[in-house]
C-alpha cells in the first residue's frame, strides 16, 4: 500500500479530521507539492484533493467523503506545511500524553484562509517503536 493511503479522513458534523502516522503524512504532503493542477488522492475512508486557484485556502468537503483544499500556492503551502510539520513534531515528541496535531481554521482577519472553510484537524498517530 502507497504510504499516503494510511491517511485517514474522518467526518463529523463541525470539523473534518485527516489522522494517520508521519510517514504516511510526509508521503501525502509530498503529492499535493507535486500537482498544482486539479489532483486527488485516495485515503482510508475518502479521498484528498486540490486545485491550485487565486485566493485564500478554502477547506471543504465534496461529495461527502472528499477533503477538498483550493487556493493560491502560498495558501495551499499552509497544507502541506501542516502535513509536515505535525509527522516532524510527532517523530521528535519525547512527551507523548498528548497526540500531535494541529487545526487549520479561519479566525477573522486571516488573509491566508478563507472564512467558508471548514475546520479540520490533522492528528498524528504515534511512531511504532
């Protein structure tokens, strides 16, 4: 199995949740950097997609099991950052009561990601020792 697929997509009615191990993280960002055309992915339980558009990142969820992100390059870096740096936050963590994670969602007068996005989390598995 591709690393990317160990991704998982989770969807509640607030907030969409993409959890899965760092590798499997590193590998997806790794996709997303590649495509700036439109571009979708398979994961466990949905899929991630993207298209490269002016404007802030826009988070949402298309035909109810695909995470979609659009926006300007510098927006959608706000992504693949995120992917990275919760698998490197993860992989280097000596406390681990808390999972690693991190929530990208609009706060007013954030230039950088829409106010129509949905908020999701991106929660890391811990490293198998």
């Amino acid at each position: 199995m591709d690393d990317h697929r160990r991704c998982r997509l989770s969807v509640s009615d607030d907030e969409l949740e993409l959890a899965g191990p760092p590798a499997a993280f590193r590998a997806l960002s790794r996709l997303l950097r590649q495509h700036a055309e439109p571009f979708e992915v398979a994961v466990t339980d949905g899929a991630v997609s993207q298209e490269a558009t002016a404007g802030p990142l826009l988070v949402s969820l298309q035909g109810g099991t695909t995470l979609h992100f659009s926006g300007g390059h510098e927006c959608l870096d706000i992504i693949w950052d995120a992917l990275d740096g919760v698998a490197e936050q993860t992989e280097t963590a000596d406390d681990r009561t808390v999972r690693r994670h991190q929530h990208i969602e609009y706060f007013p007068g954030d230039d950088y990601r829409s106010p129509g996005s949905i908020p999701l989390v991106i929660v890391a598995d811990w490293p198998e020792a």
